[in-house]
C-alpha cells in the first residue's frame, strides 16, 4: 500500500510538533528520524544514526496558508526542498512531505511551548558570557569616543581602540597623572 493512496491532504498546514518519519502509517524508519516544526524553523535529527550527529535546524517557508517548504539541503545536499501539508494517513493524523512520504504526528506543542523551545535552541547557556555583560554595561553607561571623568579623577576615554584609551605613558596609566 503507497503511502501517498491512503493520506488524505486536508486543507491546513502542518501543526507546530513532534514528527516521526513513517515507513508506513505505523511503522517508524529504523533509524528514528524526526524532526520538531517550531514556527519558521524545523529541527531535524537522526538519534539511531550510526554515526552521532547533533541536531540540525532547519528553515521553513510558508507557500500557501495550507503548507510550508522545508529546505533539506541544509542536512544533505542531494535532497531538495520539499512542500508539507497536513494530511491524515489511515486515521493517523501527521504531514505528507512532497505527498510521498508520511510523518507521523507524535506531540502537538501549545504556542507557549514552540516558544520555549525556540529560546532553548537560540540560547544554549541563560547566562550571558562575560565579556557580553561587560561590553553591555559600558554601551549602557556612555557612547563610544566620549570622554568622561571616573569617580577618581582620571579621565577615561571610551573609543573602540583599547590602546586609543590610555592618556600618556604605559608608565602614567599605571602610576596615575604626574602633579
């Protein structure tokens, strides 16, 4: 039985979820490919891929207000783009991909959740690095090229030199203005 005889394409797009990539309506591939719609991007990943291979994000383009075109190039440069529609296959709701091959939806994400999911793939660590903080506290505190007068005395000059902001001598920056 072709996958593409039994789907029904119904006219919506895709649901934003957790995708199984189907050898048929209920049998999973081998190697567990799934891939996670979020909005406008697609993360794909193979986890029983002989070799390791960390997740890949994907772009995904809205064609009509029933599918979206997901850019397969990105993972292998022999697959083309394909067109994802929202299809129901033997009552087993998912997206036909390209109307051949069937992806199973295993869990729809709320608007809340693609939104969190989004932030934890955009930001690795909740911290920023250091020198991030650093560099933002000096742009909020004044504007490059700008002097000004530090709490001590010493006249500080913001440019986007770091040795364009010592005032004299190595010998003065260390041992402060001569009297």
């Amino acid at each position: 039985m072709a996958v593409a005889s039994a789907a029904l394409e119904l006219p919506r797009a895709p649901k934003d979820g957790v995708y199984h990539r189907m050898v048929n309506p209920v049998e999973r591939f081998k190697n567990g490919m799934k891939v996670q719609l979020l909005g406008s991007i697609a993360i794909f990943e193979v986890p029983k891929s002989k070799t390791r291979k960390v997740p890949r994000t994907l772009t995904l383009k809205k064609e009509t207000e029933n599918s979206c075109t997901i850019d397969w190039p990105q993972v292998n440069q022999e697959w083309h783009p394909a067109r994802l529609r929202y299809a129901v296959c033997d009552g087993v709701e998912g997206m036909l991909e390209d109307g051949n091959h069937f992806w199973k939806l295993y869990k729809e994400y709320s608007r809340s959740e693609v939104a969190e999911l989004v932030m934890q793939h955009k930001l690795p660590s909740p911290l920023p690095q250091l020198e991030d903080a650093v560099d933002a506290s000096a742009a909020a505190s004044a504007s490059p090229d700008v002097a000004e007068t530090h709490s001590s005395g010493e006249e500080i000059v913001l440019t986007s030199n770091p040795l364009a902001q010592r005032r004299g001598g190595a010998r003065e920056w260390l041992d402060g203005p001569r009297a």
